[in-house]
C-alpha cells in the first residue's frame, strides 16, 4: 500500500438518523481506528463500546455507531480518526528472508501515517514564531483572558441593551 491522502480524520454532524460512517483515511489495522462524540457544548468523550468496525474489502471501511442505542442528535459530533501506535514492529534479521511488502506495509507505510497523525495534531495547537520570546502557554493565557473579558462586557451589552428596549436580550449571540 502506498500513503497518498493526508486524511487522518473524519467528523460526522448527527442527524438523529445515521448509524453508520464510512472511513475514508488508510489505517493499518482496525484497532488503530478511534471513535471521539462531542457533545453540543463541545465535551468530548472517547467511544469505547456500542461500536463495530465493518471491512467489507480492502479501502472499503464503516464505523456503526451507536450499535445499541439511538443515533446521534444534531448538534452532535462523531470524529472517527487513525491513532497508529508509536512502535516498530519490523525487526530485520542480517541475512534472513527479506519481504518487500512487509517493509513497506509495516514499517514505511506505519512511519508515514504517524509523521501525518502528529502534523494533525500539531495543527490544532497554539504556536509561536520561531524567533519570538513569548511561550505558547503565555500566549494561550492571554487568548483566555482576552476572551473572558470580551465576554465579560458582550454580557454587560446585553443587560444594557436588555434595559434600554425593556426586553430581554436572550435571542442576541456573539458572532
């Protein structure tokens, strides 16, 4: 198998009816795949259960789930994604039987969908320049104090406006 797509992740919106997901990122064994549901306030919860992996041919994979219980909602979300294991799993003998395939299967292939699970991941952290002198944890700090002030004075708005108008403001959101 070759690694040609970058895809290491899917994210499905429930819609109370769908079950099942099909999975469109290579993977090199299904118990590498993972199961993610965030809930409409945006906590996620790792699946353990109350899930199946079908493999009706090879690239043609689905997640079901929820197997037992009602399909998701809207508003929620099932992220499935490939979580490869940070092993070597070829061990080449000086003069034993070589396989061509296995090499790339198990140890080019692995290495690839692991250098592309960390790009993933690196993506949704904060980052810094290269040549600055703030850390990303300080500069995440400001972000979350930036924004509990921005929302600080979005609810004295609100209340404000609320008592200009004599209405309630409830159906105003910040954009």
């Amino acid at each position: 198998m070759t690694i040609e797509s970058t895809q290491t992740k899917e994210i499905y919106e429930g819609n109370g009816v769908a079950t099942e997901f099909p999975v469109r990122f290579p993977y090199s064994k299904p118990e590498t795949i993972r199961l993610v549901v965030t809930a409409p306030d945006g906590v996620e919860d790792l699946v353990t259960r109350d899930f199946s992996i079908e493999i009706s041919s090879p690239g043609d994979t689905s997640v079901k789930y929820p197997v037992a219980a009602a399909p998701l909602q809207p508003g929620w979300k099932l992220t499935i994604y490939r979580d490869t294991p940070l092993t070597q799993i070829v061990d080449l003998i000086y003069g034993g039987a070589f396989n061509p395939d296995a090499l790339e299967r198990d140890a080019f292939d692995r290495i690839v969908m692991m250098i592309q699970e960390l790009d993933e991941a690196l993506g949704r952290c904060v980052k810094v320049s290269i040549g600055s002198d703030i850390e990303p944890e300080e500069l995440a700090g400001i972000i979350y104090e930036l924004l509990n002030k921005i929302q600080y004075y979005w609810q004295l708005i609100k209340d404000a406006m609320g008592q200009l108008s004599g209405v309630a403001c409830d159906s105003m959101t910040m954009v």
